[in-house]
C-alpha cells in the first residue's frame, strides 16, 4: 500500500538527514553499545522494506510496520497490549504512576480528568500564551549574528507554555530549575533505556540512573512547592491543568488525586509536553534552511495571513502548508520515534504468532520510513500531507484509547510558532553544521539545529 502520490523529482535529489542504519547485523555487545548511543540503531535495514520483524534478543520480539497490524495492537486489541513495563521502567523513577504511565481503571480517570483542558473551547482559550511565546521566541532572535542553535530556542519556548499552561506564572515551579532538571534528566535517564528493554539482568550497572536520582529528587520537591501554591492560590480562567486536576475526582469512587498523583501527572505533561512539541519545530525549521522552496512558499503563506504580527488562534486554520511541513517532518523525525508494548495474550499479526509475554516494538520512524507505505519515503516532500494520509501509516503521535492527549495542543503551538518565526525570518543553512538525529528517549538533533538567521 502506498499512500501518498508520486513526485515528479530526479531520483539524485538531494536527502535530509536520517539515522545511518547498518546494513549488517551488530551482534549483541556491540548492538547494546550502538543503542546506548542511539536507540535506534536497534532497527536492521529490513525494517524499513518489511511489514513486520521478528526475532529473538534475550526475548521475543516483534517490530510492527504494518499500518493493520499497529491498527490491531493500538486500537483493536490495546488491552491485549499494554504499555511494556521495561520501557517505562527510565521514565517511573520520575513520572511514578501518572497519566502516561498507569493503567487499567487508574489510567482512565485520570485520562478523563485531564480532558477537559484540552477540549477545543479550552484549547482557544490557551493559544494566547502560544503567541506571547511564539513573539517572545521570535523577538530574541532580533540583532542575532552568526548561527543560531534553533533547538535550544525552540526547548525554551515550548517549555514556557508547558509550564504556563501547566501551573500559571504565579505559582509556577521556577522555569529555569524545572527546565534544567528535565532536560538533564531525560539526557542522562534515557541511555539506560535499551538496557531495560532488552532486559538486560539488572546487575549491569545504569551509572546514568543514580545521575537521575539526584535530579528527580529536585524535580519532585519544585513540583509539591508548586501544587502547594496553587492550593492556596484563588482560581482564575482559563484554568491551568493542575488546577483542574486539584478539582477532578472519580466519577465512580469521587476521590481525588493525592499530593502524590498531582505531581506524578504534572511532571508528566511538563516532560511529554515540553520536549517532543520543541523537536517538531527544530525539525521543521531544519527542513526549511534544507529546501528554501518550501521555505519561501511557508513564507508567503505566513505573510499573506499574519503580515509580520504573531500567529493567533483564528489564524491557525489558514496556516495549512505551514502544518503540512510540521506534519511532514514528524514524518521523518517523530519525537516519539519508538513506542513499545508487551503482549499479554496470544494473537497473529499477519503471518506471525505473537505469544504471551512477546515484546511488541512500535518503531514510528521506520514505519514512516517504510518502502512498503510510503514512496520515496527520505525525501522531503509537506505535499505528501495535501490530502488525506492513511491513519496507521503515520503515527506521531500514537494512535487508539493512549493516543498523546497533547495532540490538538501540540499542533495549534507548532503552527503558531513556526508561522511567526517564517514571517518576520529567514533560516539558511549552515554548512558542515548538520544536525545528528539520535533517539535518547526522544528523536533528538544532536550538535543541535544551528541556523544563520537573516531578518526579512
Ligand atoms: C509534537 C509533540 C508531541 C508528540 C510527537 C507526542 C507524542 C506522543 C505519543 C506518541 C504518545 C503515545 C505513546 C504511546 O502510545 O506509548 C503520547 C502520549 C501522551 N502525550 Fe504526547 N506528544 C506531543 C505533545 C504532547 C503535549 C503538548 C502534551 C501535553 C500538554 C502531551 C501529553 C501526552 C500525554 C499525557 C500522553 C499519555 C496519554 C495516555 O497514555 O493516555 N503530549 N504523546
């Protein structure tokens, strides 16, 4: 199945960066050392011309490209494949049993209690903290010389919407100690990640995890000061997500989240929102220095709505070539490159038996990468999102009763902030400077996203 049209473009176009992928199996201690590097190097080359890969690495597993079978393990059967514990093992020391990491009946009431925040009425309710932010981001820039690093920019101003969104400025836990502890946590947590999927026996030392210790530990005591202060402090609108999650309460038992629930849920959308949401925009804005065609095209669309003033909600509906690019590369770049789930049931995907206790490795980046979905599947083409795309071939953000619960929240910022930055901006690339994607957790560019920013 293909999914998108065919391009008319020389097969010798030039590609964007990709994660270079052996061609020949690594053999284990040297495949555990690459993936503590990048773990993405786990993928083999017939992961990006196959539907599914099998195998057997301490465990069973299976790596699903299949857009019918990831329909089957994130919709149809998601209680026969909950969220893998060894992954979310990096994630629980800092998260606990929160919104992102729970399941069964604690999961849903604490889904359903956050809803609410993100329902469409609210959603327009929070976008001007997006355009502040986006002005903010896009005001910073003015007198730069020389190249600027996108990616730390783009951190900081997902990162103050998060937060303000999250806890509003009065009470908020201070940004720069949040931000700080955050990044370096999930630096430094996310490397032993490969370690815990493989299920590596715990005596293999992860020196990384006793770094993180320290930091959640921080993390932990600005988030109770923060919920502290917002208990106390007097209600306004729209209503920050810990507030509503002070207020929520089960609509079976009517209880209400702990201390310690709130603050497992608030870190939670501090570190599901605040990064993945600033990866979209790097890799956007790389794409753009990449192909200035798209570039101008974004620009012109950008200007003809907004002139030189700072995206707002209304505009966002007329910004679609500007989504197209953010759509396009989250394509090439997810955030979220690789989800995982245990398999707790015996099923067939296709041709294969999955058994009880299988490991069911979801890689988003070579499902998108994928000869059998997608054509030309490296190149860089936001055209490719001009019409309708097949829903299980493109998978940025999940899919089923877990899909990212930031989703709507996400784009609207991502549309706001990059057609701002493009109207009053222009990013070149700059030579010998590219970005390394590495996936830490998240897809990162590592050496970052350094741009020459030219004022138009
Ligand atoms: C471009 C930005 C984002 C991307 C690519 C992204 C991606 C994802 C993905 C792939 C999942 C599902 C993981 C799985 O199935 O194992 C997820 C879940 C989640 N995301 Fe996002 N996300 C983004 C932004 C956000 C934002 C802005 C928020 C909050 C403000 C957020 C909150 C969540 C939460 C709470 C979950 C867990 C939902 C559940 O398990 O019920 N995300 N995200």
């Amino acid at each position: 199945m293909v999914s998108q049209k065919p391009h008319n473009v020389t097969a010798r176009e030039r590609l964007p960066v990709a994660v270079p992928i052996a061609s020949k199996p690594r053999g284990f201690v040297k495949g555990v050392m690459a993936m503590q590097r990048n773990a993405l190097f786990v993928l083999p080359r017939i992961a990006f011309t196959q539907p599914i890969v099998s195998g057997k690495v301490v465990r069973r597993f299976h790596m699903v490209m299949d857009p019918e079978s990831l329909k089957r393990v994130l919709k149809d059967k998601a209680a026969d494949y909950p969220k893998s514990e060894e992954s979310q093992a990096m994630l629980r020391p800092a998260l606990g049993n929160g919104l992102f990491l729970a399941e069964g009946a604690h999961w849903r009431w604490q889904r359903r209690a956050a809803m609410p925040v993100f329902a469409p009425r609210n959603l327009t309710a929070l976008t001007p903290v997006m355009t502040e932010a986006a002005e903010a981001a896009a005001g910073r820039l003015v007198g730069r010389r020389g190249p600027v690093d996108l990616y730390q920019e783009m951190l900081r101003t997902a990162f103050e919407v998060i937060a303000a969104v999250s806890m509003s400025a009065d009470t908020a836990i201070p940004r720069d100690i949040a931000h700080r502890a955050i990044d370096r946590y999930l630096a430094t947590a996310g490397r032993a990640s490969v370690l815990d999927i493989l299920q590596v026996p715990n005596v293999v030392p992860r020196p990384t995890r006793i770094l993180g210790a320290a930091l959640v530990a921080d993390l932990k005591r600005a988030a109770d000061r923060a919920i502290e202060a917002r208990r106390a402090a007097v209600r306004e609108e729209p209503k920050p997500l810990l507030d509503l999650l002070i207020e929520a309460s089960d609509p079976e038992t009517g209880r209400e989240m702990t201390n310690e629930e709130l603050r497992d849920n608030l870190l939670s959308f501090l570190v599901a929102g605040h990064e993945t949401t600033a990866l979209a925009l790097s890799w956007s804005l790389y794409l753009c220095a990449f192909d200035e065609s798209v570039q101008d095209r974004a620009r012109e669309e950008a200007r003809a709505v907004l002139g030189t003033r700072a995206a707002e909600a209304e505009d966002v509906p007329k910004l679609g070539y500007v989504r197209q690019i953010i759509e396009e590369a989250m394509r090439l770049y997810p955030p979220a490159a690789m989800v995982s789930r245990t398999a707790t049931a015996p099923d067939m995907l296709r041709d294969r038996e999955i058994r009880a206790g299988d490991l069911v490795l979801l890689p988003f980046y070579a499902l998108h990468r994928n000869t059998c979905v997608w054509d030309r599947p490296d190149a860089f083409d936001p055209d490719r999102f001009a019409g309708d795309v097949d829903r299980y071939a493109y998978l940025p953000f999940g899919a089923g009763p877990r899909v990212c619960l930031g989703m709507g929240f996400a784009m609207q910022e991502a549309v706001i902030v990059l057609a701002t930055l493009l109207a009053r901006y222009r990013f070149r690339a700059v030579p010998g400077k590219e970005p390394d994607p590495v996936m830490i957790l998240s897809l990162r560019p590592d050496g970052g996203v350094w741009l020459e920013v030219e004022p138009l």
